[in-house]
C-alpha cells in the first residue's frame, strides 16, 4: 500500500496525520508513505522529525480581503498543482489522504484531476475553506464531529473521530507523573494553552497559584516556550512554595501525561478534545477567540451540550474562576465520574482504524 498524504501550517492538521501514519505502519511495515507540504510550515520541522519521508510544494494562502497578493496566491495554486502532479507520478501512490491547510489544497485538486483516489478529513467542528471546496473533488470526506456533516456533499461523509484519539488510548497507565516531582495516586489536573501557550491563560495561572497551595490535587502546567521567560520568576516562586505544582515550558510527553490525568483545562482544539474524549477525562475549555470562523467555541460547545466539559470565554477567565472550575470537579467525586463517562461517550477510540476502512474501500 502506497499513502500520500498533505497538510500542515498547524499541530492540528499534522499531529492527526503523524498518528495515522503511525498506527498504518504498525499494521502493515510495507506501506510506503510521502507527506507533502510547505517548507515554511511547522510540517517542515515535525515530519522529518517523526522520520517520516517529506516532500514540500510553493503555495500560499488566499487573503480574505480584496489584496493584489491574491494574483500571486493564484499563480501559486496553479504552479504547485503541478508540482503536486509530479510528485503523484513519481510516487504512484494508491491513494492521497488531505489533512487541512491550504497546502492540502494543491495535492488533493492534483490526484482527484490524475484519478486517485482521494479522502480529506475534517478535525473541527466548522470546515475550513480549503476542505469545503475540495470536498466537491474527492471521493469522501472523513470528520470528527457529526455536526459537519452537513458542510459537505451528501453521501460523500464519512464519521470516523480524530486518529489522534487511537494513538492516546492505546499508550495506558504509567508513573509518569513522578517525572514532575507530582504523586501518580492524587487527583490531577493538567493545563496548558497550546504548543505555544496563551497568555490570557498564563495571567490566570500566576494569579490562581496561591489558590492552589492548600488543595487536595495537584497542577502540572505547559506555560509554552514564550510566556515561560517572562512569568518564570513568579512560576519559580511558587514551586519553591508548594509540593502540589509543577510548571514547564512544554510538557514533550504530552499524550502519555494525558492517560495519566483526572482533568484536562486548555484549549479546544480538535486534536486536544480527541485524546481529552479518548481518555473519558473532563474538561475545562477556554476556546481561542483568534482562530477561524471560531471554531474553538464550536468544538467546545458541543461537548458542554454533552455534560463532559465546562467552558470559559477568554473574556472571563481569570485566576479565581480557573481554581473554582477546577475545585467542582476535582472536589466533587459525583461530578468527576459524570463528566468522565460523557467524555467517553463522545470519544472514537479507534479513530484511526476508521479512517484506514475508508482509505482501503477506495484502494
């Protein structure tokens, strides 16, 4: 089996393809892969990283706004399809699978013009641009959330979760914790605020850590490469003062802390609500007001209408509504087991064995 498989610009679009490419290889050795993206892209760094073999292709994202720039943007679209065209010839695989980003885009326009055959899949609750389009191209349309479906052609969807959420389920019980100086047997509560943070939850943090000396569970906190300089001082200061904290810039081992929290708090990304719905964990989400057709505060909604996570507008958050939000559900063992049990029931724990079923029906 041959996959080629496009899309970057965001964690969100490759960490999914890195997980499915991962759980295809571990079921069948002989597959042959080839990710295609931008050099500019965070894929240019993280695909070569996962030693997985990476092609990149010149190509831009269209202005929202009337722009000049939209005419190169153009001139790049029907350059990099041709570029994309040859590396399906050369690489004759057996299908191409889009991952979202505008670079998935070309690929995708490519193969389904060359009749190969062609699966986009749809993280978020809201579809992007780029697969709304391309979904009038392909052959089928794979998504995380019901409530997208009606984005796209009808008969063309797919249900098939995030395949990140398999690769979370499948990594199990550990003593992780102890890594961070934290007890692996009390109740824990993971936050961070994305691979880069947040500030908006960064300020909350420092102003909730007095909060936290005296509580039953305890805190690990991803504060993100650039905020931890400038809050280190105060983040310092209050591990010296309390055993029940830990604060990183980046938390590596992300996936595998997660299989061994009680509570999740951060973003509501789609790949962050994969593994939180995988795991059965309750959540807190603070969706990013700064991303596309606010998707975030969709994705979340959906799992506030479901009982599994209670929802924070960035507007609002601050450190004493962070701490009390934690303290009803970690303090409130009722509460905890209900949440967790509906978080469950909106996970797909074998999202990625899902999506290998679509990709084999077309082959």
């Amino acid at each position: 089996m041959r996959i080629m498989i496009a899309g970057g610009g965001t964690g969100g679009h490759i960490y999914p393809a890195l997980s499915f490419l991962k759980f295809v290889q571990k079921l069948k050795p002989e597959t042959k892969v080839l990710y295609v993206g931008t050099d500019k892209g965070l894929e240019s760094k993280i695909v070569p990283d996962a030693g997985i073999p990476f092609k990149t292709i010149r190509v831009q994202s269209f202005r929202r706004s009337f722009t000049w720039e939209n005419l190169r943007t153009i001139y790049l679209f029907l350059e990099s399809v041709k570029q994309a065209k040859l590396l399906i010839k050369n690489f004759k695989p057996d299908v191409v699978l889009g991952m979202g980003g505008y670079v998935a885009g070309s690929v995708l326009y490519a193969a389904a013009k060359l009749n190969i055959p062609t699966v986009i899949h749809e993280q978020n609750s809201v579809s992007g641009i780029t697969n709304k389009v391309l979904s009038y191209y392909v052959d089928k349309v794979a998504i995380s959330f019901r409530c997208v479906e009606r984005s796209f052609p009808k008969g063309k969807v797919v249900f098939t979760g995030n395949p990140r959420a398999q690769e979370v389920v499948d990594i199990g019980k550990s003593d992780i914790l102890k890594r961070y100086s934290l007890d692996p047997d009390m109740p824990t509560a993971v936050i961070f605020g994305g691979s880069r943070g947040a500030l908006k939850i960064n300020q909350a943090l420092v102003e909730a850590l007095p909060r936290f000396s005296k509580k039953n569970y305890q805190v690990l906190y991803a504060s993100g490469e650039r905020y931890y300089k400038e809050f280190q001082e105060k983040f310092q200061q209050a591990e010296m003062q309390m055993e029940n904290v830990c604060i990183l810039p980046y938390i590596e081992q992300m996936a595998e802390v997660l299989a061994n929290v009680d509570l999740m708090v951060g973003r509501a990304g789609a790949t962050s609500i994969a593994e939180m719905t995988a795991l059965g964990l309750p959540g807190i989400l603070i969706p990013s007001p700064f991303v596309t057709n606010d998707h975030q505060t969709k994705n979340a909604q959906n799992l506030v209408n479901a009982g599994a996570v209670k929802k924070i507008a960035d507007r609002n958050l601050n450190g004493k509504c962070l701490v009390a939000a934690i303290d009803d559900i970690l303090l409130n063992s009722k509460l905890c087991q209900q949440m967790s049990k509906a978080s469950k029931s909106e996970g797909v724990p074998d999202a990625a064995q899902r999506l290998l079923d679509v990709v084999k029906k077309l082959m």
